[in-house]
C-alpha cells in the first residue's frame, strides 16, 4: 500500500508536468496562427512573381531551361520534410512510413529534419540519406539557401533525373497527410496563361514596343525562375512547420487532458489513502487506551 505521502509529491509533480504541457500547447496555437498569415503571404508573392515571369516569357523562350528540362538519366530522389522536434502525435511516423511504402521508388533522400533523417536511418533505408536540420519555426530564404542549392546543384549536374517532396499536408488543426509533390523538373505553363491573357491584353502590351532589359532577358528569366522554384520550395516549409505545430497543439491539448485525469484519481486515492491511516491510527489509539484501562 502507497503512503499517502507518496501520493501527495506524485499530484505534485504531475501537477508541474501539466503546467509545461499547457506551455507548450498554447506556444504551438500562437505559432499555428503566425504561420497561417506566413503562408498566405507567400501564396500573395507567388501570384505576383508568376505574373512577372509570365511577362517576361513572352519575350524569352523557356525551353532548355536547366531547372525545366526533363533527365532520362540520373537517379530519382526524395525530399523529405519533417522537423527537429517531437510532441506531434506520430506526425513524423506517418511521414516516414509513407516513404517505406513505396520502397525501390526513389535512390536517394534528402531529409530535412533531424527527426526524419534519424528515422529513416533507424528503419534502414533502401536509399542514401543526405540530413539538414537546424531551421528555425519560420526559416527565411537565406536558411534554406543551402538546401536549394544543393537540389539544383545536383539536378543541373545530372546527378538527380527527378526531384520529389514528401511532406505532411495541413488538413485542419486535427488532420495532416502525407502529400507527395513533383518538385524538378518544374512544371512551367505561364507563357501559355500569358499568351492568352484575360482579353488580349499580354500581346497587345508586347506589341507596343519592345522593353529594355538589362542584364538580358535570359538572365532575368533564369534569376526569377530560381527564386520562384525557391519560394515555391520555402512555401512548402512552411506548409510543413503549419502542420508540425498544429500536430503538437492537438497532442498537447490530449496530453493535459490524460494529465488532468491522472491528477484527479491521485488525489482521490491520496484522499482515501490519507483517510484511511487516520482512522487506522484512531482505531490504533482507542485500543491502546482501551487495554491501558484495564
């Protein structure tokens, strides 16, 4: 039988790990809401950029574009997107599963995350697996410069044929699935959505005169085009730090919620426990005095 004591530091210390949860739980609301206004602003950047490319490919022809270009050679490889933490209820199980489902479908991995790369390691990969961890909750262009260049680097090397995503794809506060996205070779239609314009306008501004530009017209396009394909990339981060963070907040929300339960049983049997000894040491006391007045 427990000593009531034992009961009592148990309520206590349950009672601090409840507090944390709380904590962290409302720390991954308020980031579920800030990455919410992130994403939808590079939703408003991408429309803008795509319109200045469409511009632009009225003039330059996109056709051999290193990042647009389909490989028949090279291996098949798989970004996989999870993150640094856990607390997310299995998210990062659910994504690594989706990738051993599909075994022999990719050569090579690129995790982003410590909790993927580890993962896909412990499980034995049937694929090589290049690690980069360490971003922020809301990485910036230049944290993810690194990851970026190393996926075109070797896409242009010819090293990758094809560059897929694997990440969790934000559903609602309680749900997230794994979603595989094409990502190299980028599949590029703005100059046909240019072309045909809302009433004609593209080709009537194209035919008003010729702009200057400055560099030249293909470095523009190809400067603008690797920061569309990075935004595109970043948004998807995001998308992924959105569903990592709502995850936590759902499994912290559960997790109070089983501490709370927890803390209430303790309390009733350190009630009971408690009651019990003093009436033990009541019945103890009375029989005592009872032979002591005989």
């Amino acid at each position: 039988m427990k000593s009531y004591i034992i009961y009592k530091n148990q309520t206590e210390g349950l009672g601090d790990v409840s507090e944390t949860v709380k904590t962290v739980e409302k720390i991954a609301a308020s980031a579920v809401h800030f990455l919410r206004q992130k994403v939808s602003a590079l939703d408003a950047y991408t429309a803008e950029t795509e319109k200045a490319l469409a511009r632009l490919s009225l003039f330059y022809r996109k056709e051999g574009h290193p990042l647009l270009r389909e490989r028949r050679e090279g291996e098949r490889a798989l970004v996989v997107l999870t993150g640094d933490k856990g607390l997310v209820g299995g998210l990062w199980h659910k994504i690594v599963n989706a990738v051993l489902e599909n075994p022999g479908r990719h050569q090579s991995f690129i995790a982003i995350g410590a909790k993927g790369g580890n993962y896909l390691k412990e499980e034995n990969a049937s694929a090589p697996v290049m690690p980069f961890a360490g971003f922020s909750d809301a990485p910036e262009e230049e944290e993810i410069k690194s990851v970026t260049d190393y996926i075109f680097g070797e896409f242009k090397k010819g090293n990758f044929s094809r560059v897929d995503i694997l990440h969790p794809g934000f559903v609602s506060l309680t749900e997230q699935l794994p979603v595989f996205t094409p990502f190299l070779p980028f599949e590029f239609g703005l100059a046909e959505e240019a072309g045909s314009g809302e009433s004609g306008g593209g080709r009537a501004a194209a035919g008003e005169g010729l702009p200057i530009f400055e560099p030249s017209k293909q470095e523009l396009f190809d400067e603008l085009l690797r920061k569309y394909i990075g935004v595109f990339f970043r948004k998807i981060i995001m998308e992924t730090k959105l569903s990592e963070f709502s995850a936590r907040t759902v499994a912290m929300e559960r997790a109070a919620s089983k501490t709370g339960e927890l803390i209430k049983k303790l309390k009733v049997d350190y009630a009971k426990e408690r009651r019990r000894r003093i009436t033990q040491g009541q019945m103890e006391s009375f029989a005592a005095h009872k032979t002591l007045k005989r």
